[in-house]
C-alpha cells in the first residue's frame, strides 16, 4: 500500500486504500481501532499511522510495498 507518511488521508481516501464500506472505516475510527483525528465531523487518518495499522493487521512488511 503505497502511503505518504506525513499526509492526512480523508475517509473517503481510507476506504479506497483499504477498499472497506465507509460504515466499517467509521466504525473503525469510532471504535479507535484505526488511529484518527477528528475535527469536528470529519476524520483524518495519518499516513504513517495508517501504514502501522495496515501492517499490524495483514502482515504485510515494508519490503511488500
């Protein structure tokens, strides 16, 4: 998964990446199982965040980029 670390991705950009239902992303960031930032009603996931949870749960290394 191709990610720029230092970018905030919007939901929209997390559901395409993860190719999830918005429902579930939501659910996700909701739950804080996907680290998040929320200002006001909308979400921002950080790309290196998103990376070391992407990583923690596929298994899937840098290598595999």
């Amino acid at each position: 998964m191709r990610l720029e670390d230092d970018r905030f991705y919007t939901v929209a950009e997390v559901e395409e990446l993860l190719r999830l239902s918005k429902r579930i992303v939501l659910g996700l960031l909701a739950k804080g199982d996907i680290p998040g930032v929320r200002y006001g009603k909308k979400w921002r996931v950080l790309g290196s965040d998103l990376r070391r949870w992407h990583q923690a749960n596929t298994g899937e290394t840098e290598a595999a980029r």
